[in-house]
C-alpha cells in the first residue's frame, strides 16, 4: 500500500476488535477492491467490503474510524452510474470516519460536494509518477515532500478539473492533472490513482 493510503488507516489502532477499529470499504465494482481489503488487513485493521450502492440502513451500528470509496469501471456523468447512498456524507461525519475516494471513488466524492469531472483529455493508464505540490499535507506530509515524485498507477479516463470548496489539490501528474486531493477539516480525501497496487 502506497504512503497516502497508508496515511488513511494509520490513525487506526493496530488490533482488531469493535466496529470502531473498522475500515469500511464501499465496492463500486473496481478489480482492485478486494485488493484494497486485503491491503488494510495486512496492516492488522479489521476491513469490511460491501456494495457501494448498499442502504444505509444495512450499515447501521457501525462506526468506522475510515471509509474507503473504490475505484470502478463507470464514469460518474453516465446514466445509472453507481453513487453512495443518500446519507451517507452525514453518516461518515456522525461516525468522526475519515473517508478516502480512490479512483472512481474521488471523481465521486468531487461532483458530490460540487467540483466538475469532466473526461480527460489526456487518459492516464499504467505506470505514471505523481508530485507533491502542496506544502503541507496529511496525505503526504510536510513541507520537506514538495515536489518529490513517486511511480503510481493510474487508470482513469474522466478526470477532475474544478474541485469543491474547502478542498485542495495535494498532487498532480506528471501530465498536469489532478493526483491528490484532501479537505482535513471535515476528514474528506481522495486519490485519483491507485495505491493499493503493487507493481
């Protein structure tokens, strides 16, 4: 798992018990969901896969400390695309969950709160490295990171251009688009690559 996404569960204590200790991932049909489960099961946190589109209601009585959007094969402009159930944004700052959009799961997070996804005029796909551009982060650290590049992987043809209020763009592609983003007042994170991928 990459820095950002091991950033997101390191607020998590290392043992496995009540649904407090609970990373929750939101399947939105990405090959590498369970892949991502696994990858936060390998940190000694108890992980939780279920349906992106599941009610609310099914996820009654749990508290995650962190809720992982995966990524996914769809583009959120298209009819039926899969979005989090109704709620859900309040359920997430009710449980105090830090909550990390992946792929798919970031372009969503983006349009939900307002921000423009628009398809990419540059489709990034593969190996791509990725900069810090921001002098203080909690994906990536402090100001030492600035301008340090790691090697990522990428798939995604949509990409974001207009971000929400209260966010910030943390790092870019080599290509200029949107890599990191994060809102550290309400917890909100997201990753337009794919961290969980070992290459």
């Amino acid at each position: 798992m990459g820095s950002a996404a091991a950033a997101a569960a390191s607020a998590l204590p290392a043992s496995a018990g009540s649904g407090e200790n609970l990373v929750l991932i939101l399947d939105f049909g990405s090959q590498y969901t369970h892949l991502i489960t696994r990858r936060v099961r390998q940190l000694g946190v108890l992980s939780l896969c279920v349906s992106g589109t599941a009610p609310l209601a099914s996820l009654e009585g749990l508290r995650p400390r962190a809720i992982v959007l995966s990524g996914g094969p769809h583009s959120v402009h298209a009819p039926g695309a899969p979005s989090f159930p109704e709620g859900f944004i309040d359920f997430a700052a009710d449980a105090g969950a830090h909550v990390l959009g992946v792929c798919y799961g970031m372009q969503l997070l983006v349009q939900s709160f307002g921000g423009a996804v628009v398809p990419g005029e540059r489709q990034e796909y593969g190996k791509m490295d990725v900069e810090v551009t921001a002098g203080s982060s909690a994906l990536y650290g402090g100001e030492g990171e600035v301008g340090k590049r790691q090697t990522v992987w990428m798939s995604h043809g949509d990409e974001v251009v207009r971000l929400p209020q209260g966010f910030e763009v943390v790092a870019r592609s080599v290509q200029g688009a949107v890599a990191a983003i994060e809102n550290r007042e309400r917890r909100f994170y997201g990753l337009q690559y794919h961290p969980e991928v070992h290459f």
